[in-house]
C-alpha cells in the first residue's frame, strides 16, 4: 500500500455542516474545519471554508494534490422533491410501470398506507412505439416521428430531462440508444440517458426507478459540478476534482456527472470507509456509528471492510419497512440511515408522548442555541443544557452556543408535556438514542448478527455524545473514538480506493453456460470498468479484480450475489459449470443455514468489480496545537443526577493516559461522552477505547 505524501483535501457536505480535511504528512501541516452547509449556494461554503483552512495552515492552493468530494446535495433533491422536470419515455403500453411497481403493499394491514411516490408524475410517462422480444428480434421498429411528437409536447410543458426505457433493453439496447441519439440531435439543451447506460439488469421497475433518479439530478450534478471544479482552478487549485461514490470508492468528475445517482450513499459511504480505515489495526469487527447533524448512519464491518451490496431503497415512506421506498440499482455500502441528527426536532405528539425527528433544524436556522432565528427545540439544544457540549468550542469554537436560547426552546416543550426542562433535555437525548438503538437492532437482526459481539466505533460530531447510552441499549461493552472523529468522513475519502463496478444481464441456465459464454460476457464488463479508470488516471492502479454472478434456483424470483473464485478457471465448460455450482451453494449455505435444494441454477446477471487499494494516509500528523493542558470540570445530567465531571482536551492527552467516568473528552470537532464507572484510555495509535461498566 503506497504511502501518500501529496497534500489531500476532502469535503464532505451534510445537512447542518460542511466538513473539510486538509492532510499534508510531509509538510506536518495538517487540520480540519467545520463551517456551517449554506444550502442556497453549497459552493460559496465550501469556497469559504478552503479559504480559511488553508490560510490557517499555511498552506498554498496550488500546493493541493487531490480533492475529495462527497455529498448528499442529490439525495436531498430526491427527499425534498427539488431536482429537474423529469419525463420518462418507454414502450408502447408500458407508461404506467412507475406508478404500477410491485403492486404489493408493504404493510399489509396499514389502512392509512402511503406508496412511495414516483419522482416523475403520470402525465409525463409517456410511451412510443417499439418491441424488442426477450430473444432480440424486433417485433415492433422504433418510430422515431412518435418519439418526435412526444417530445415536442414534454419540450412544450417544460421537461429539462428525460430517462428513456424499453423493454428488454438490458439485454438489446439499440432503440434506446437510437432514441437517445435523436433526442440530442433535436434538443442538445436537454438532459437525457438511456436505462442501459446506467444499469443492464433485469426488472424494469427497479431499472426505471433508477434511470429516472439519475435524469432527475443529472441536469443539478452537471451544474453544480461544473461551478465547482471551475471554481477551485479559479483559486489555483489545479489538483483533479474527484468525487466519493456509494461503493466507497472514487471516480472522476466527468463519471459522476454522467451517472450522478452513483453519488447517492457517498457521505455515508465516506464515513463507514473512514471508521474500517481509522479502527481497523484496533478492531476488525465492529459497529461504525456516525452522528451528524441530520441523520444518523450504521454500517456492520466485518473483517475490516463494510459489506457492499447492488441496491438500496431512496426515500423510503416508512424509515425500516422495506418496500416503501425506491429501489435504485446501484453498489452501495450496506448501511442504515435514520432521520436522527444534532438538528432533530423534538415535539409532543398526539398522545402526549415525547417524539423526536426525522425532520431537522439543519443549518438553517440551525437549533435554536446557534442563535440564527430557530425556535423549535432540538437535540442539540438538549446537549448543551445536559452539560455535554461547551458553548465556546463548539465547532472548534467557530459557532458559539446560546444555552438561554436552547433554555428557551425547551421550556415550551416541558410546559406542554408537564415537566421540567432538565427532565425533557434527558427525555430527548435518551428517546433520540433508543431511535438509533432501534434501527440499529433491526440492522444486525437482518443480517443475523448479535449486537454485544460487536465494538461501537463512534465517529461524526454527535457520535461520541451519544454513543455511551447507545452501547448501553444494545449491550456494547467497548467504544472505539478515532482522533478527528468529528470530520471521519471527509478524512475517509482521503484513504479511498478508486473503484467501478459494472453488471449486465445474462440470463442462462447454468447448464446451458459454456466457459467462453462466461469469460466473453466479463471481459466485456472489465474493458468497460478499465476505460473508466483509465479516464481517471488510475489505469496502473487497479489491485482488485472481483468476478460475480447473481444466481438462483430455477424457479425462484430472488437471486443472490455469489463471488466467483480467482482465475485461471478451468477452460472445459463441465468443469467450469462445476466450479460455479460450488460457489453458489457455499453462498447458499452461508445465507440460509442450509444447502440448495437439488434443481437447475439460473445466472441472471454477471457482476465486476476493479478497484485500487485503499490509500495510506500518517494520520499521526493530523494533530492540533494543545490548546488545553489538564482536566476541569463541568457539571453534566445522566438519567436524573446532576454529577461533576473531568473535562480533558484531546489533542493534550498521550498515549496510555487512563481514566473513568463521569468525564468529558473534547476536541475540535466532537466530545465523547464517558459515563459514571466507564474508562477510557488513549491507545498508541491516538483512538480512544472506552470501556462500559457493567
């Protein structure tokens, strides 16, 4: 793994907060900042915040050698409903597949149920003319003045992009690629793509559910992209922008603009890669915890890497219900997010219950103590009056906290639900943890996993505010808090791999496979994956090379992914077949606890990954000055005792230093809470374990 010395800078935009690293182990010039996300224009925060950090560490933008991006810009266009007028052209008889689904209820016996609601409405799904059959003969041709005539009336009522499907196209995508073709020569101003350029897989449900996310925030991810890059060689950073995608890899800007709904985990994903990456010498199983300002993330890593998976659900109507949301075929890191963050809003609900989240102050007015005109109560604002955050270090000191405000904001709250505040600040941070707590449980229960086996990894700023009551709930007994915990996300894109990933359907029985049909469809997918990274500059950096297929028994609607073994494979098409079949059933048998029953496998589709490794980054460099030598002390709620804690300053702490709780560990970006009778010790490597007592 090469160590890397050029000057890295990672940007992470979260809904409150707007992340930045800057790591130069050679120059030991190092540090982070937090700036507040100015959702109006995001660039202008991000412009700001390089300014500052990089003037603060002496540090010449011309000296940058890489930017990192990650952002969830395009996943709040899809929750908030604010990307582009989007159409959706298919075949003749099919306009109705977003709106049709899965025609199945995903909670059987909600009778005040809402469907996950298609991003383009029925009045724009429109249909021409065209029929390819399952075996790729024409049935119908592709009438090109049909598609002239709808795009003339979906131009007319003002569409700014168009995601076109047909069926069957996974497998014999020319009408797609003619449509599209003629929609760029008579309207080059609009946005197009075509359902095979972004997922070659069976169902067209699923493939027009994601082409119609990807047209939906194409036309905001060409622009903001665009400003972006041109704005950062404006201020001679000359260094290629590169952007995180869901996979937990990089990829070029060009890539990300042409499939933006890539993009959609990558804030997530940065921060799941950042806890494997900062925890992974201390712990190789754990729990990565990342608390930000909106929503919460948990992701299982295993054997030192977070599971990735070829699908998710957006904007799921229901937050854990699978089925209400909309599936979007894409790589993703296998995580859950829950609409609980800093700026979660606390509200009595209509049986006089305490009720906090999913919707969030954000940045904007922010929580009522950031003193910019919010209100509402929050679980911010709860923190502080806990005795948990110092109003004058917040953010690095850079926001300074109202604790009257946040007083204020919780007073009304207490009067309607008849309590005091002290008891409806502990009331919101302990039902906002047992949100998590619940996600969390029904997470590690899907994949048949057992909580207390695990080691909480805590990173974001809210992470390791409240990560001693969630190990509490799920029965955790160790705590893992890396250094610069507060911004792991934008350092995790630092340490990324670039990596693609490509699928394409196949469809075979596996007894009609032959050695040349397999290794044809994946040399296929691999020249695809390597011309992208060669787009990047990374075509002598590929180190991983995976082969898969999705399989299932004959008969079945479910298939499964199953990693193939490394080449050579055997050239003789019955060995081959056998080598497959002994793939598929250990995957089986890991899965369901059982082996295959004895029918005929079927090969849906076939998978590639190439990825380079993941980057080595000396993070001991990334030290702050000791601002702080010492311990104070500060009095902090738990349950219903007020209790006097040590307040110890990170950065001043060495390697060995132990002590117990009750006790406050801050740093510039986030404070681990320890609870009365845990300890902590700082390791070698500057993580902090923490101990739970019993």
């Amino acid at each position: 793994m090469t160590l890397l010395s050029q000057p890295g800078l990672g940007i992470d935009i979260g809904g409150t907060f707007t992340d930045l690293v800057l790591h130069d182990p050679d120059g030991r010039r190092s540090g982070s900042l937090k700036v507040l996300t100015t959702h109006d224009d995001p660039v202008r925060g991000i412009l700001d915040g390089i300014e500052r950090l990089l003037a603060e560490h002496d540090v010449l933008p011309s000296s940058i050698g890489q930017v990192v991006h990650a952002t969830t810009l395009f996943t709040n266009a899809l929750i908030e409903r604010k990307g582009a007028k989007t159409a959706f052209i298919t075949t003749k008889g099919f306009s109705d597949v977003l709106q049709i689904g899965r025609e199945r209820r995903y909670e059987l016996y909600d009778l005040e149920l809402v469907p996950p609601d298609a991003l383009v409405p029925a009045e724009l799904c429109v249909e021409v003319p065209e029929r390819v059959k399952v075996d790729g003969t024409v049935l119908v041709p592709l009438d090109l003045a049909a598609l002239d005539e709808q795009l003339a009336n979906l131009v007319a009522q003002g569409v700014q992009s168009v995601g076109v499907l047909f069926l069957h196209s996974d497998l014999y995508p020319a009408h797609e690629a003619a449509a599209v073709q003629r929609i760029r020569k008579r309207y080059p101003g609009l946005s197009v793509c075509a359902s095979h350029t972004i997922v070659r897989e069976v169902r067209e449900f699923d493939r027009g559910c994601t082409v119609t996310a990807n047209a939906y925030v194409a036309p905001l991810a060409e622009r903001y992209l665009s400003r972006l890059a041109a704005s950062l060689r404006d201020r001679d950073i000359e260094a290629p922008l590169l952007m995180m995608l869901s996979n937990g890899g990089l990829t070029h800007v060009r890539e990300a603009q042409r499939v933006p709904v890539q993009l959609l985990e990558s804030g997530p994903a940065a921060g799941a890669i950042a806890a494997a990456f900062m925890a992974g010498n201390d712990e190789e199983d754990f729990l990565a915890f990342d608390l930000g300002g909106t929503t919460a993330k948990l992701c299982v890593i295993e054997e030192g890497e977070p599971d990735v998976v070829f699908g998710f659900e957006a904007v799921r109507q229901a937050r854990f219900i699978e089925g209400s949301g909309l599936p979007i075929r894409i790589s993703t890191v296998d995580l859950i997010e829950i609409g609980a963050g800093g700026g979660s809003i606390a509200r009595r609900d209509t049986i006089g219950l305490l009720k906090v989240g999913p919707d969030s102050a954000g940045s904007e007015p922010g929580p009522a103590c950031y003193g910019r005109g919010g209100t509402q109560p929050t679980v911010t604002d709860a923190n502080l009056l806990l005795g948990y955050l110092d109003p004058t270090k917040f953010a690095g000191g850079r926001l300074q906290l109202d604790v009257d405000q946040a007083r204020n904001a919780l007073e009304g709250l207490a009067t309607s639900l008849g309590i005091d505040v002290e008891k409806v600040a502990w009331g919101i941070h302990d039902v906002v943890t047992e949100t998590m707590a619940a996600a969390a449980r029904v997470h590690l229960a899907e994949r048949g996993r057992d909580a207390s086996r695990f080691t909480l990894v805590c990173t974001g700023g809210g992470g390791p505010v409240h990560g001693n009551l969630l190990a509490r709930k799920l029965n955790i007994r160790r705590i893992i808090v890396p250094r610069e915990a507060g911004v792991a996300s934008a350092l995790g894109m630092l340490v990324a791999p670039p990596r693609v990933d490509r699928v394409a359907t196949l469809g075979k029985s596996l007894d009609a496979i032959t050695a040349d049909d397999l290794e044809n469809a994946f040399i296929s997918l691999e020249e695809d994956a390597s011309g992208v990274l060669s787009e990047g500059g990374w075509a002598d950096d590929v180190t991983n090379s995976e082969r898969l297929v999705d399989a299932r028994c004959k008969g079945q609607g479910a298939y499964m992914p199953v990693r193939l073994p490394a080449q050579p494979w055997p050239r003789s098409d019955v060995e081959l077949r056998a080598l497959v079949l002994q793939a598929f059933t250990a995957t089986y048998a890991e899965r369901y606890g059982r082996v295959p029953p004895n029918t005929p496998v079927e090969l849906v589709h076939v998978r590639v990954v190439l990825s380079g490794e993941r980057r080595a980054r000396d993070l001991a460099t990334l030290r702050r000055a000791q601002l702080r030598v010492g311990a104070q002390t500060r009095s902090v709620q738990f349950g219903d005792r007020w209790m006097s804690a040590e307040v110890y300053w990170r950065p001043a702490l060495s390697a060995g230093f132990r002590s117990t709780g009750p006790a406050l560990v801050e740093e510039a970006g986030s404070t681990l809470v320890v609870g009365p009778g845990d300890s902590f010790t700082v390791l070698p490597n500057g993580n902090i374990l923490m101990e739970i007592a019993s």
